[in-house]
C-alpha cells in the first residue's frame, strides 16, 4: 500500500443461500405506489388453491430449486420463480459464479412446518415454513415466507423474504370458511396506513429520509440500522448517494389481522453511490458484480422484498414494524 492510499472495502458479501441463492442483507427504495388490484374484505369465491395443492406446489418448488442451485442456473429459475424473487436469484448465481468460480460443494434442502394461507378469490398463497439441510437433517432456526402467485405458465414464487420474528403469520384473520382475508392495497381505513402509503414511508425511512417527526412511527429494525451504518462508515471515503423507491414492477399483496391491522408485502428498489473522495486511491468492491478497484465511482441497485406490519389505529402504541426482508444486488457499475 503506498503513502496516502486507502483500500475500501464494502459491506455485502456474496453467497448462495439454501432455499434461495442470494446476495446478503441491504435494503431498498420507494415512489410510485406498489401495483395490485384491490381485494375485497370478505369473500364468498374458493381459494385458488387448497392446502394439499398448495403442499404439492411447495414439493415442486423444492425439487427444482435444488437443482438450480447445485448447477447454478439462472434459466431454470424460470420455471419456479418470478418476479423480483427471479431477478434477485439470478444476479445471485451470477456473483457466485465470478465470486466462485470453481463449484462448491452443494448441500440440498427442503422446508418442514408449513402453515398456509391461502386467500379466497385470490390467485396467490402464503407459505410460512422452516427451511431444513437434507443432508443434516437439521432445521433453520429463520422462517421463510414465500408467496406463490399463479399466472397464465403455472405458480411461481414471487416472494421469499426471511422472518425476523419466530411466526409472523401468525394472528391473521380469517373468513367464515376459514381462509386468509387479503386486503386492498389502498383501504387505510382503521391502520396507521395504507398498505401502498406504508410502502412509501417505509422507502423513505430505509433512505435515511424520514422528517424526525415521524421517526416515531417505526419500530427499530436491522435492515435501517445496517443501512445507517454503511452510511456513517463510507462517508469518511466517499459521497454516499441513497435512493429508494417503491418498485411498481412487482406488484404488492396485503393480508388483513385478526387484530384490525394489516401485513403488507411489497419490493423495494435502492441505488446506492459513492463517489471517492479526493486523496482516497483505491475504492475496492468483494461483491459479486461489482468485484474489482473504482477509483472515482461505485454504484449498485438492489431489489428488496419486505414485509411488515401495520398496526390498526386503535392499536395502543402501534408501530410500523418489519417482520420479513430479502434482497440483493441486480445491477452495479463503477469506474
């Protein structure tokens, strides 16, 4: 290292996750308001699915990711994925592959301890279950939420995020029959918010935007603090830039409680940029694609799936509060 030159390095570091290959923690952006038809409060109409197909939909989705993952193939993906769950995972093998290029080691997995909820007149589910080695037989201790969306080529995972509390799901309403009630993305009536309003909010609180008066509306949560974080230590290097925004691309779904409030899951988009600062040489990146030395500018963009929990109004105390995120970098460029 010569005088005066300092090597600097990033916060994400690549991997390959069981269940979902995927690019570590980093939150993303808010502005135009999440798409999703609204849905109604009660309904008389079957879900799409039952609990045994919705279990045979898991099975399937399991046995093919397994095998995109052993081989590292963004093409298969597409037969069981969608959406920013898609785009996440294949710029995911891609950093692996210039991370690793040599395969490791690969060990399968399978999820235990499915709970579904599956909303009437709603062509998607919600699976809340514990990913498992199958090699160890032993379970995660993190719950993963996936949300599965049937279109025109079949059901496809949309959503995968990982629970930051024990059973998220837990405490959802319920209709006559005894299904999940889904809920309009725009109805705020009796929350904090909407569910399409939280996601803007929300998009600003992850950029570090939220006016200090509304900063007690937010439960404390790591994706924010870790976002601070990389902020407060980079700063000393470069000029940190942050944006983030709603991604109106992946449509957004909300779930109703069974305590008046609602949960909302929904894809954020932030771009993140630094501009090295003048004496600082080097600007070095570990991330899969952004691996290498920019001496004057590195920018990412990722894509953040979030849930979180709006509380009713009623709610003594309520707080936004985050309960599920995953996320990871889909497209950097530096020079």
């Amino acid at each position: 290292m010569s005088r005066g030159t300092k090597i600097v390095a990033s916060l994400l570091a690549a991997a390959v996750l069981p269940g979902c290959s995927a690019l570590l923690p980093h939150p993303a952006p808010p502005s135009a308001a999440p798409s999703s038809a609204p849905s109604p409060t009660t309904s008389t109409a079957a879900p799409a699915i039952d609990a045994a197909g919705a279990q045979r939909q898991l099975e399937t989705y399991v046995d093919l990711n397994n095998k995109a993952n052993k081989a590292r193939d963004g093409e298969r993906l597409k037969a069981y994925e969608a959406g920013s769950s898609l785009l996440i995972d294949q710029a995911s093998y891609r950093s692996s592959k210039i991370l690793y290029p040599k395969q490791r080691s690969y060990t399968p997995f399978g999820y235990t301890d499915a709970t579904f909820h599956t909303p009437a007149g709603q062509p998607w589910f919600a699976a809340d279950v514990v990913s498992t080695n199958l090699v160890t037989k032993k379970p995660s201790k993190v719950r993963t939420l996936l949300l599965f969306r049937k279109g025109e080529d079949g059901w496809r995972q949309v959503y995968s995020p990982y629970a930051l509390e024990a059973k998220p799901f837990l405490g959802l309403a319920k209709d006559g029959s005894g299904q999940a009630v889904a809920r309009s993305l725009t109805d705020g009536s009796g929350l904090l918010s909407s569910p399409a309003e939280f996601v803007k909010l929300y998009a600003r609180q992850l950029a570090g935007k939220t006016p200090t008066e509304q900063q007690r509306l937010f439960a404390d949560d790591a994706w924010v603090k870790d976002a601070v974080a990389e902020r407060v230590r980079m700063s000393q290097y470069a000029k940190v830039s942050t944006t983030v925004r709603p991604a109106p691309d992946y449509p957004s779904y909300a779930l109703r409680t069974a305590a008046g409030g609602a949960l909302v899951l929904s894809t954020l988009s932030r771009t993140v940029r630094f501009d090295v600062k003048p004496g600082m040489n080097v600007f070095h990146s570990k991330e899969g694609l952004l691996k290498g030395e920019f001496y004057r500018f590195m920018q990412r963009r990722e894509l953040i799936q979030i849930v979180a929990h709006i509380p009713a109004k009623s709610a003594q105390n309520g707080k936004f509060r985050l309960v599920a995120a995953y996320g990871g970098i889909v497209e950097g460029s530096g020079r």
